[in-house]
C-alpha cells in the first residue's frame, strides 16, 4: 500500500463514508431484492458452494454468506460494517482492516472476492496482496460497475433509488486488464449481467435472461463479474501421468498403443478399459503386462453401457495427478501426448483439448458428414461458452485428476447423458472456470478394426439436445 497524502485523505474519506451507511445497508439490499437475486445467481454460479472464500470489501457480510463457504473471510475497513456483519453473520470471520493491507492469514483460498473495486484507492496492492493466498487452483473474482452505466449510476444515487457511494472509480475492461497482467493474473471469463436492475413481471426476466446474453448486448449489463486465475513462473515439478485407453474390440492396436505411449512426468500408468469386447482384446491388454512388465499397464472392465461410461471407470481408477484420454483407435497418436503434459504441467491450460481440425487430415480419417457436423458444434459450443472452441470430439483430452473430481459432481446433469463424455468435460471445466486450450493434433485413419462413429443423424439429435441443455445452464442460467 503506497502511503502519501491525497491517497491517505481518500482511503479515510471512504472509510468514513462506509461507516456512515454501514447500518443502512442491509436496508438498501432489502430494498432492491431484485437485483440482489440476479448478483447472486451469477455468483452461485461462478463461486461453489462449500469453498474456502475470501472477500475483500466484505461489507455487512450479505453476499458473503448467501455463498454458503465453508471458511468465509471478509475484509472491510468500516468497523460499522463488520460489526454489524459479525453479529449477523457469527459463523464467519470479518476483519476490520484496510483493504490494501498486507493479509496475516494462513489459509490459501479456493476463491477470493473482489467488490466495490470504485472504492478501491489503489487496485494492484489488493492483487499483489491477495496473491501470497492463492494455489494454482484458485480464482479471484472481481465484480464491478460496468463504466457505460456511469451516469445513470449517479443519477439512481442522486434519486435515492441507489445508496449513496459518491466516490468511484470507474473501471474499463481495458483497464482491470491491465491491472490484471501487471501482477500475472489471467482472465477467464467476463460476464456482464442486468440490463433492467428493477423488477418489471416478465419484462426484466426476458431483457436479463434472454436480450442480455445476445452477442453486442451482452457487452451494456449495468455489473461486470470477472472471472480470473493467478499465474505463476513455470514450473519444474514432475506429476504422476494416468493415460486411459477406452477400448471395445481393438486387439489388433493394443500392442502398438503400448509401446508408443511415451513416459511422462514422474510416472506413468497405462489403464485400458474393455467395454465388453468379442475380440480378444482384455487378453491380449493381458499378454502385454506380461511382455512389458517395466511398463505399468492395467485392466479393468467396463460396464458395456457407453465410451463415456468405460472412460469414467478409468478415471476414477486412475492413480496420477494427470489424466488422459487416447482412444484406442490410435488415430490421434500417442507420440503427441507430451505436448498436452507440458501444456497442463505447466499451467498453460487446465483443461486441454486436442483439435484434429488445424493440421490435414490422413486420407479419411473423418468423413465429411462428421467435419460439417464438428465445424457446426464448435461455433455453437463457443456461442454457449463465451470461449472458442475448434473440435468438440476429439478423442484426446486432459484434465488434472482433482479438477475431474468437480466435474465428476455434475455428471448427468445436462438434460442427455453423453455417450462419449466429450461434452460432459467440456462443460463441466466450463462450469468450474477451468483455462481452456485447443491443442493441434495430428489425425490418422485407422488401421484396425472399425470406427465406433455410427449413425451420423441420431449422434448429432442427441449431441444437439445436449448442446440446448448447456445453453439454457451456462449462457441462460
């Protein structure tokens, strides 16, 4: 915290003036329910429930407690607001202090919110002190005024329909971005939420459920929640590696799936899951543990339901931090499998994608019907996600094994159950605000067996129900 002056006079013209309507302010949230329901629905969203949170500008504790945490801590420098906050609110922990003060806690926090940054003198001090508080997994949350409402913000405070601030920055996106990239922090999402803040039946719905998701409108919601993950030098840690293999009938590429699946990381476990093959193949997964015995190869089976049911039994099988997903067709191949541990180890993404549409394709490894269907699908998942997406169904996808653990709580939960579970990892690391990366592959046509790609229009009804599912609890919600 920078001391001087003019910056000094202000921090005390701000801690003065939340004193001053510290004992109104439940009233005034009483006052605008409305409003407070569309913040907090937002919010539910991003931020889950039973999470260590920490909230700078905490004020009376109302929003941190409708967060349900399960170790709340707020930082408020209005003693009348924490004490007010305290006594409503005993089960959590309010701090009177400066927000841009040096924190003495020794939790590192799964979310740390950010509000009221206009009354923030200076911005980059709360961010650099946060950070001492943050793991590879924790996301700040910023919420402020969009600065397009300015104006109109001023004048609901003159009205009084507004409580009285009187003081404010006014923040551009431009401007929190640079905040951000200064102490290494990375946007993830940004949404822009309630065009009408008050309540007309049926018309405040439609314009803030539907009118305010639209592409330009979406860009005039009167609050701004930014969605964000620290980073950090790159790292040289090592991490055990589980690379699942989903077969059904594919005895003539086990062999080859095993000798070309690289050594990764610190270890690597090689897990194939036989969905009731006719073929042979559980014996010959069998023959190479045998043959390969430095190798550290299993076997389990499947439950003969879906691709995606037989991926889910080797993800929680699995032993490593990493996990992977190669399909046992070897038409993505193994030897690329570092560039996606590298990508993940080192935090350039969280949740990382292969794309098979970027590099040509060998002979007819896709069929024509399946790339229309892929390009369509990813234009409209990157619709619902705000975040582009190039190829929806690539087989290769990888994820940290305690991120799989979240996702796994959502699962069946999209309106279809997803025979692949493409989509089922793709939203959910979407629900969870996990750093998405698209990683070019290679794609090959396969050399044994035959392709588990059938029934080109039913997939893509039951991939489209999804999809609408999706839209109505991600871009919707």
């Amino acid at each position: 915290m920078i001391n001087h002056s003019f910056l000094n006079d202000r921090r005390e013209n701000i801690r003065k003036k939340n004193n001053s309507i510290g004992k109104l302010r439940m009233k005034w949230i009483d006052r605008n329910p409305y409003f407070y329901r569309q913040l907090m629905r937002t919010l539910k969203f991003v931020i889950e429930e039973n999470a260590k949170i920490l909230h700078i500008r905490s004020g009376v504790g109302y929003i941190l407690n409708e967060l349900k945490p399960k170790i709340g801590v707020g930082i408020e420098d209005s003693d009348v607001m924490v004490e007010e906050a305290q006594t409503k609110y005993p089960h959590l922990n309010f701090r009177n202090q400066n927000v841009e003060q040096k924190l003495d806690l020794a939790t590192k926090f799964d979310y740390v919110l950010i509000s009221s940054i206009e009354d923030i003198v200076d911005i980059q001090s709360v961010l650099q002190n946060v950070r001492t508080h943050l793991s590879h997994h924790t996301r700040v949350v910023i919420i402020n005024y969009n600065f397009l409402w300015t104006p109109l913000v001023k004048f609901a405070e003159f009205l009084h329909l507004k409580i009285p601030q009187k003081q404010h920055n006014w923040i551009t996106d431009n401007d929190l971005n640079t905040f951000l990239s200064l102490i290494n922090f990375e946007v993830i999402t940004r949404k822009k939420i309630v065009l009408l803040p008050y309540n007309i039946p049926g018309i405040s719905w439609f314009f803030n459920k539907i009118i305010a998701r639209l592409p330009f409108i979406k860009h005039f919601g009167l609050m701004t929640i930014t969605t964000t993950r620290p980073l950090f030098d790159e790292l040289v840690q090592k991490f055990n590696v589980s690379v699942v293999i989903p077969c059904k009938n594919e005895a003539g590429n086990i062999e080859d799936a095993v000798k070309r699946v690289p050594d990764m990381g610190k270890h690597t476990e090689i897990i194939f899951c036989d969905d009731k093959s006719t073929d042979g193949t559980p014996d010959i997964v069998r023959e190479m543990m045998k043959k390969y015995p430095e190798r550290d190869i299993k076997l389990y089976d499947g439950p003969g339901i879906s691709k995606s049911e037989n991926v889910w039994t080797g993800f929680d099988k699995a032993e490593g931090d990493i996990l992977m997903i190669l399909d046992a067709d070897l038409t993505v191949i193994p030897e690329e499998l570092p560039y996606f541990y590298e990508a993940i180890a080192n935090r350039r993404g969280e949740y990382i994608n292969g794309s098979r549409l970027v590099y040509p394709m060998h002979n007819k490894a896709m069929k024509f019907f399946n790339i229309i269907g892929n390009k369509f699908f990813s234009l409209f998942f990157s619709y619902i996600l705000d975040s582009s997406i190039k190829d929806t169904l690539c087989g290769t996808k990888v994820v940290w094994k305690l991120d799989y653990e979240r996702i796994k709580t959502l699962r069946n939960t999209w309106g279809v159950r997803d025979r692949w579970g493409d989509y089922e990892l793709i939203f959910g690391a979407n629900k969870f605000n996990l750093k998405h990366l698209d990683l070019p592959v290679h794609y090959y046509e396969r050399t044994y067996g035959d392709t588990k790609m059938t029934g080109v229009l039913k997939n893509g009804w039951i991939m489209l129900k999804m999809s609408f599912a999706a839209l109505f609890k991600i871009k919707f919600h």
